[in-house]
C-alpha cells in the first residue's frame, strides 16, 4: 500500500509495473486493476498554462494519503493500492498523479480508484500555482468536480 | 507556552510569512492565536485549520507546543 510524494517527473505506466511485479502471492488474486492518472493541462479557465508549481504541506499529505489508502482498503474488498503525487515545478503533459486499486473484481476496483482520487483531492493539502503564457501567476482556487 | 503556525500557498503569499513561533497562554482558542500570528488580520473566508496535521473547527483548543498550520483549499490531483 505505498504512498509516494515524488520531485521528479515520473512514467505511471512503470510504477504500476513495477508494483505488479511485487504484488507475489497476491498477483493471482487481482482479476482486476483500476487506475487514474492525472496530467497537467496546458489551459486552465480559458487561459494558456505554461507552467505549475506544486506546493504541499509534508507532514501532512503523507499522513492523509496513507489514511486514504487505509479507508479504501477498509471500504472494499480490494487487494492492494498506491498513490504516486509529484510536487515542485510541473510541465504541461507531465503526470500529476497516480492512484491505483487491485481487486478481485472490476467493481470494488473501480470504486475504490474512483474513492482514492476523489478524496486526495477533498482532503490531501496540496496546491495549484500556474503560470500562464502572458507571464501571469496565479493559485488554483479549486478543484474541477469530478461528478459524472 | 509556544505554538508554531504556519501559513500555505496564497495565504502565505498574502501575509508575508510561511512559519512562526508565537508565544501565548495556552490553553487558547483558533481566533486569539490568528490574531496573534498576523497582527490582527481579518479572518479569510474558507479557510482551512488543521492542528499537529489534523483537520479541526475554528472553534477548536490549542495547546502548547501544537502545531497550527492555516490553509486555502486544496488542489491537488
């Protein structure tokens, strides 16, 4: 159940593959694999986005993202899940963030991805700071909704 | 008695300061301890409280050595 903060800029698609490779006697377990990747835009709000700062409290966001993790694991049966979230300088493309949930099944898969994204977004302490093209700075003042 | 405040993203920027130690009587109250950290700045709307990491009320009890840290929302993900 790895919770990761991260600097640097990372591929999802490896983190999952390595975590798979880890997953031993659970691997075959998980009939199913949920995972959200968010990456930044490049236009917020009708304006061309050039850049992102990520702040976060650290002590925390940890905290919060390994409470989240627990919650999910407690709401449904599922086998494992990880949270990957970059902070520090971000470019548009890059990947913001990672949430997975293994299962034996699609539904509780599905439903505790959709449980860790919403809630790291309600509750984990980080923060928005884009640059756009004309030179502007400004924070993000909320989050997009995530209802269908 | 000291608690350390500390300030994130726009309302760091807004106020001038990130992290402080303030001397108060403590038990003391979110108001009087805000009060304190920023020279008697009006209260922001929507703000977030959290204290030693945890997400509180404005109408909860700081002790001494907290950690009170003042936040707009979040925006992560």
């Amino acid at each position: 159940m790895p919770v990761k903060i991260v600097t640097e800029a990372f591929n999802p698609w490896e983190i999952l593959q390595s975590h798979e490779q880890n997953l031993q006697e659970k691997a075959g377990k998980c009939g199913a694999l949920s995972n959200f990747i968010g990456r930044m835009r490049d236009y917020n709000e009708g304006d061309d986005v050039t850049q992102m700062y990520l702040e976060h409290y650290p002590a925390m966001t940890t905290a919060h993202l390994n409470t989240i993790c627990e919650e999910a694991m407690q709401k449904w049966d599922i086998l494992d899940c990880l949270i990957v979230h970059r902070v520090g300088e971000i470019n548009p493309t890059d990947t913001i963030v990672l949430v997975a949930a293994w299962a034996g099944h699609r539904g509780s898969a599905f439903s505790a991805c959709r449980y860790l994204i919403e809630e790291l977004k309600h509750r984990a302490p980080f923060w928005k700071r884009e640059t756009l093209l004309n030179g502007d700075v400004r924070w993000v003042e909320k989050n997009t909704s995530g209802d269908l | 008695m000291s608690v350390t405040v500390k300030f994130f993203a726009s309302l760091r920027e807004v106020l001038g300061k990130g992290e402080l130690s303030i001397t108060i009587e403590t038990p003391t109250d979110i108001a009087t301890l805000w009060e304190a950290a920023t020279e008697g700045k009006p209260f922001p709307e929507h703000i977030l409280i959290a204290i030693n990491q945890h997400y509180v009320e404005i109408n909860s009890v700081v002790n001494n050595d907290d950690e009170v840290a003042f936040f707009p929302p979040v925006t992560g993900g």
